[in-house]
C-alpha cells in the first residue's frame, strides 16, 4: 500500500513537472517566432517615406518602394 501512496503522490508532481517543460517549449517557439518578425526588414519608401515589409517592396533603379504607383515617376 505504501508504493500505492507514492505513485498517487507522485503523480500529480510528475504531470506538473511535464507541463511546466511543455509550457516552456512553447513559450521558445513563441518568442523564436517573435524573433523572426523582428529580424524581418522593413525599408523606406523613396518616394512617400512609409516603412514597407521587404517582403511587399517593389525594387526599381536599385531604390525601393512602397507601391507600383510610387515606383513610376
Ligand atoms: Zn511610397
């Protein structure tokens, strides 16, 4: 009975101890995830000064801009 008792009591310490390592696994992912926006480039517009994602810039004459309708004089 006594190691009846200890698995009872181990239980509940072992299910914690498992879920603090998971939420901690997450919290990694998460701030890794953060990480990457951050590190993303954000450039100006030569043309209207707005802060535009690399990811949506329009490069012309090796400047960069926000739109097509910036890039056109
Ligand atoms: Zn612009």
């Amino acid at each position: 009975m006594l190691i009846l008792k200890i698995l009872l009591f181990a239980f509940p310490v072992i299910f914690f101890l498992i879920f603090l390592y998971l939420k901690s696994k997450i919290n990694n992912a998460i701030n890794s995830n953060e990480n990457k926006e951050i590190s993303k480039q954000i450039i100006e517009c030569e043309k209207c000064g707005v802060f535009v994602d690399q990811d949506l810039l329009v490069k012309k004459n090796k400047k960069f801009y926000c739109s097509q309708n910036c890039s056109n004089p």
